[in-house]
C-alpha cells in the first residue's frame, strides 16, 4: 500500500536549462555556515522493482515494462517481459550483459567499455543510484556544502567527474545530480520527481530521468533514459538473479 507524499514537478528535460556544476560558483558565506547535510537514503539489502523504461539515443530507441531486482551495491538484474521473456541483461560492479531472447543474441560490455562509448566514469554505484535515488558517491569530510531556499547542495568530486547533488529541504530526498568529467566532454543530468511514502515510512522517488550529453567536436550527442516505477517491495530474503547463456545464441556488441 502507498501513501502519497511530497509530490513535486520533474525538472526541465534539458542540460542546458540546469546550472554548470562550478566549484568556483559556490558562495562561501554559506560555507562558513558549517552547514549539515540532512538527507534520507533508502535502506535495504534487496529490493524488488516493477518498472516502465523508456531508453532514446542515436543508435536505439526502446521502450519496454521490466521487473528489476537489486542486490544492494552488487547485482542489479532486469527482466523484459511482453507476453513471453523478452530480454534480459545483469549488472554486475565491472560489466553489463544483455540477452535478447526473441533473436537468440548475447551481448556484453565492461564498466569500462561503458564509460568510454559516453565519454563519462561510470560505476556500480552510479547505475545504482540511477534507479533508486541514493546518492551515486558516500559523502566525505572534504566535500563542500551549501544551503539554498529549496535544497541543499553537495558539492563532490569523485575521479574525473565533478558533482552537485541537491537535496529536498522539505522531505529530504536527492532531487537532482548534475555531473560533468573534468575535461568537459560530457555531462549528466538526473531528476528525481514524484515522491511517494510507502507503509515502511521510506520515500522513494517513482520518476526518475536521465540525460547524457557527450561532446564531439563541435557535435552534442543526446541520450535519455526515462524510470517509471508502478511497485517497490523492500525484501530480506534473497531474490533470485538468474542468467545464462545458451549455447545457441550468437554474440554481439553493444553500441548506444
């Protein structure tokens, strides 16, 4: 059973409408402040999701319902059904693999891989985060905080990657990540929006949009990836992740 709460309007579908994430832009009156980040994070061990996806870039347009299970900080594993198992794909902390089951093909890529095809350090954690709306990096002493009217922000930077994530001052949840690599060849966007307080009293965002633009000269290649989520179970017990390969499918590669 859910319990409304907190609903609030997704953010702009556009990079370009959100602010460049600059060190240099942060006011340091506010720093001086000593302020604290108050922020709830869901708690859990494994959690079972039932999804809509919408993915758009260049190269693939799909959208499709899917059942998700998490395996917290290490397994993420998606079902496609249509009728009948239309793919499925595991996520582990350093690859990707994705079956096709209609056409009989198997795909896989590193983290690595990943990152290079975006221009952008992906990891586990940010994948993550990506679907469940805790922050993609651990706060550390060093990290810079400041408070604004409607949110908080945190202020990180982790590898070649440079972070704002701004928090809700009112119920407390990341609401926005803004990350670009150092080098300023890509930048991610990610909305949290319509808040829902399940019976266990955890606030989970059931909209989550993502932007990737990767800058190729004087091209900006677009990526979105839009969650829809209809149902949480927070569980215990272990959930099952299986995937195997049949022998009669043909590899393949994945390129986004």
């Amino acid at each position: 059973m859910l319990q409304a709460s907190c609903k609030r309007g997704k953010i702009q579908k556009s990079l370009a409408d959100l602010p460049k994430v600059e060190f240099s832009e942060v006011d340091s009156t506010a720093l001086d402040q000593e302020v604290e980040l108050n922020i709830q994070e869901s708690n859990f061990k494994y959690l079972k999701l039932k999804s809509k996806i919408d993915f758009q870039s260049e190269n693939l347009s799909q959208s499709f319902p899917a059942n998700v299970h998490i395996l917290k900080d290490s397994v993420i594993w998606i079902s496609v059904s249509v009728g009948i198992e239309a793919a499925r794909c595991l996520i582990t902390q350093d690859s990707i693999q994705f079956m096709d089951r209609i056409n009989k093909k198997s795909y896989g890529l590193s983290i690595a891989d990943l990152s290079k095809q975006f221009n952008f350090d992906f990891d586990f954690s940010l994948l993550q985060s990506l679907l469940v709306g805790n922050l993609p990096f651990q706060q550390k002493e060093d990290d810079l905080v400041q408070l604004n009217s409607l949110y908080t922000s945190l202020f990180q930077q982790a590898g070649n990657i440079k972070i704002e994530n701004q928090v809700d001052n009112v119920n407390h949840k990341l609401t926005t990540i803004l990350a670009e690599d150092i080098g300023g060849k890509s930048k991610l966007g990610v909305s949290y929006s319509n808040f829902l307080e399940l019976v266990n009293r955890e606030i989970i965002p059931h909209a989550i949009f993502t932007k990737i633009d990767v800058i190729k000269g004087d091209l900006v290649k677009t990526s979105t990836l839009d969650f829809k989520h209809t149902k949480f179970e927070f569980l215990d017990q272990p959930l099952r992740f299986p995937y195997t390969i049949p022998k009669s499918y043909d590899p393949g590669v994945i390129t986004f």
